[in-house]
C-alpha cells in the first residue's frame, strides 16, 4: 500500500504494480484489492469515508486530489516508456524518441525525483536514452564505471540492506555443512571482489569442534590494473584475519575475465581436498538470448562451465540469483518485467531509510549499483548484455540438465536467514522456503534465492573422462610454461599464493 509523505512517500512498487494491470499483465486486484470500498485510501492511509467517523477535511480532500492527479501522472509516464520500448523493439526510433520525451516532460513535473516512484523512472527513462543511441551516432553512452568504483558500488549495495548479506549467509551455511568432518578445504569462489563473503566462514571454521581445518580459498578477479594487484590484496587481508582466528590458511588468485576460459586443472585441487564452489550472481553473466541457445548447434558458457564444476565434483555447489525474468529476446518484456522488479528494490531500499530515521533518500552507492543493472538490462543486447537474470525453476532445470542434484537448504539456514532479517523487521523483508532453496522476499516480490548442488552420482564416471583430458592439457601447459607457477596460458594466471 503506497504511504503517504507529503508526496516524497510515493511508493514506487505500488505504481510499477499498477502500470502492469493497466498493461493487462496483472490483475487489478494486485493493486486495489477492494476498489469499490477504497476511494482514496490505497493513496492516502485513513482517507476512506467510514460509517460513523467524521468525513475528511477540506485539507485531506485537497490532499488526495493531488495524489490522484499524481498517481495518474506517474502512470502515464509509464505508459509513455512502455510505449518507447515497443517503438524501439520495432526499430521507429523517432516514435521511441517522441514518447521518452513525453514521458521526461511528465515526471520532471513529479515533485517525487528524490525518492520513490520518480528515482526509479528517472534510471529507466536514462537506460531507454542509452538504447536509443545506436540511432543517433554522434552520441554514445557513458563507459563502465572504473574498477574501483564498481567495487566501491559493490561495498555500498552490501551495506544498504539484506540482500548480499542473505546471499553470503545462505552459501556459508551450505559450505559450512559440506565441510563437517573435513580436516583439508577448498573454496573456489567465482567473483570474490572484495572477499566480504569470507571472514564470517572463517569464525565459523575457528570454533568448529575438534578444531578447525586447513582452509583453502582460490579466488576468481580480473586482471590486474595498473599497479594493483587486487587479489593479492585481498589475500593479505583474508590470510591476516584467518591467522588472528588460529585458522591454517592458504590463497591463490586467478585472474580470467571469463568464468568458460577455466578449466579444472587451474585449481590445483589439493589430494584429499573437500571442495566447495561458490558462485554469488555470477551463472547469469554466462547465458545466452533463449531464442539464440534454442537455435544454436554449439554449447553456451554456461553448459561448459557445469560440465567442468560437475566434472571436479564438489561436495557442494553453493548458487544465489536474482529471482527475476530479465533475459528475455524481447526489448518490451524485459522492461515490463524489470520495471516491476527493481521498482521493489527501490521501495525496500526507501523502507530501509525510513526504518532508520532517514527521509527515505535511500543509499546512493546502492542506487548507482542497482542503475548498472537496468542499464544493462534495457539498453544493451547481444553479447554485450550480461545482467541475463533468471528464476529459479529455469536454474533448477539448467543445473540438473548440467549433471546436478539439489541439496536441500536446512532449517538452520532458514533460521539464521530470519534471525539476520531482525535488522530490518520493520521494513517489509521475509524469508520463504520452497523447494529446498531459500528465497529473500520484499512483501509478496521474490528478491533473491539460494541452492546448492552436488554432482549427480550418476554422471561422475562420465566427467572422470573430461578430468582425465583436464590432466593432459595441465601437463601441456606446464611443458609449454616450463611447469613453474606465474601465468599460464591463455589468459589466466595463478597471481598469488599466500600461506599462513
């Protein structure tokens, strides 16, 4: 229900919500539940007309008028873009201009930009701008943010809320359980940017009866810029907080700009190793357009890569997704279905702010995090497009089509994901179990879920294949690099080793 805050409260879920039912993609009832009985109440709480209380004042009436007249601007600048995105679908670029101009000319008018519904729109009006380029090339969208702004993006997006946290909780967990009665572990961690993930293993890992094991994490980053090495930065740091928790501790970096370039034997995989994979938003960036992987005769990325995750077979396969549906062919139904889902996004991370004093303004490192994404999402295509987000049902499917059986996510998980939701109790979040994965929920909108996997026992003779062929291109490379540590070819190189 939208909340009224002297129009600075504009709930941007309840217009997302109503543009869908005016777009004939939801009922209305998601949006007025009872429309007969409501009259402005859905707009300004305590607004309907009751039996037996006093009617509203002439200031209350004055003020619902102007809701309304805001509501229907907001919505006819939804309108406006979702008309944009067809034009542009169709290639009637000056249409698609026509109507984003419209639509700009409307919410500039909302005295909503600062928070709320006008935020949102404003990221999706510039992410349309931004596809409208091709048309105009004496324009070109901005570049990617440099490095250490995207990790400073990063950092932001992880403090604002629940969400990072509940992924890196939900994968610890899982990994923690894997590892039980493990003396020698392996983490191998698809992104590990700044290595937030970690620390919290590490304790967990330092008070594990018995004592803890001999820890193991190999870190997947970019290359190195500049005079940065990044990864061995961030081994020091894990190193020094595993040596302060008594946790024997090892690190290794591997630089590859893409997960498909990797193969087992880069891992150097230890002889009695337990070895758990981690991937936090990552499989997604290795998808393809669903028409093109239907019509295609070669593998995509991501079927490579869960052949050789499937062929190492860890003892769990920890995987956090977006639950949204943003990968589709279709320029208009990905900004349908994104609009819908980051206007959830934006309305938790503006419940959060009030939650905690604030004007509802939100955490603008978060904000730009989250605008990268819909950029992604709405202005680019092809190869260039990465943020391919997916539900869980297609990753179930893709997981198991990969060679993967589930591992249920227990009730401790459960139940630590709840009690690390106490934070933000007021705020609207919850936690659901389904299936044997756990999702993260902003009121009935799925945020977030989390599995984990194993290598299916059947299918292990067949990767030993694959391992067996892994083996023989190790021992080319070390014959081609004279089997010393360094790069190796093509591309990918251990950059570090840091032991304790």
């Amino acid at each position: 229900m939208a909340q009224f805050g002297g129009f600075g409260g504009w709930s941007a879920m309840d217009v997302a919500a109503a543009a869908a039912a005016a777009l004939g993609n939801v009922s209305g009832a998601v949006y007025h539940a009872d429309p007969a009985a409501a009259v402005y109440a859905s707009l300004v709480p305590g607004m309907a007309v009751v039996p037996g209380r006093a009617p509203p004042s002439a200031v209350q009436i004055e003020a619902a008028r102007r809701w309304k007249e805001l509501e229907k601007m907001a919505l006819r600048s939804v309108n406006l873009m979702v008309t944009c995105a067809g034009a542009i679908q169709a290639g009637d670029y000056a249409a698609a201009a026509g109507s984003l101009s419209d639509a700009r000319e409307i919410f500039a008018k909302m005295p909503t930009t600062r928070t709320g519904i006008g935020r949102v729109l404003t990221h999706f009006a510039d992410a349309l701008a931004e596809r409208l380029f091709p048309a105009f090339p004496q324009s070109a969208p901005p570049p990617p943010p440099p490095r250490g702004e995207q990790r400073e993006l990063f950092r932001g997006f992880y403090e604002a809320g629940p969400y990072l946290k509940f992924a890196h909780l939900a994968a610890n967990q899982a990994i923690l359980e894997a590892f039980e009665g493990c003396n020698s572990v392996h983490v191998i961690d698809f992104a590990l940017t700044d290595g937030i993930q970690w620390p919290s293993l590490i304790q967990a890992l330092a008070v594990r009866p018995g004592g803890p094991p001999f820890l193991r994490i190999t870190g997947i980053g970019p290359h190195a810029a500049g005079n940065r090495d990044e990864l061995r930065d961030v081994g020091l740091r894990l190193a020094e907080f595993a040596r302060s928790c008594s946790v024997p501790f090892a690190f290794r970096g591997i630089a590859a700009d893409q997960l498909d370039g990797l193969r087992p034997w880069m891992f150097q995989v230890a002889p009695g190793e337990a070895v758990a994979i981690n991937s936090v938003l990552q499989l997604h960036r290795l998808l393809v357009d669903q028409d093109a992987a239907a019509a295609a005769s070669f593998p995509a990325p991501i079927d490579g890569v869960l052949d050789w995750v499937a062929s190492m077979n860890p003892r769990v396969f920890t995987v956090v997704e977006q639950e949204a549906d943003h990968n589709k062919s279709s320029l208009l139904e990905r900004f349908t279905n994104s609009l819908f889902y980051y206007a959830s996004m934006f309305d938790s991370l503006e419940a959060i702010s009030r939650h905690g004093g604030g004007d509802g303004a939100g955490n603008p490192l978060a904000e730009a995090y989250l605008q990268g994404e819909i950029a992604d999402i709405v202005s680019r295509e092809g190869s260039s497009r990465v943020e391919r987000h997916e539900q869980m049902p297609r990753w179930v499917e893709r997981l198991r089509r990969g060679g993967m059986t589930q591992l249920p996510l227990g009730a401790t998980s459960l139940w630590q994901a709840a009690m690390q939701l106490r934070e933000f109790s007021g705020a609207g979040f919850g936690v659901q179990e389904n299936g044997g994965f756990l999702t993260l929920t902003w009121h009935s909108q799925r945020l977030y879920s989390a599995s984990a996997w194993r290598a299916t026992a059947g299918k292990k003779m067949t990767m030993m294949a694959s391992g067996a062929a892994d083996a023989m291109e190790e021992s080319q490379n070390s014959n081609t690099n004279g089997g010393g540590g360094g790069s190796s070819g093509g591309g990918h190189g251990a950059l570090n080793q840091i032991m304790q």
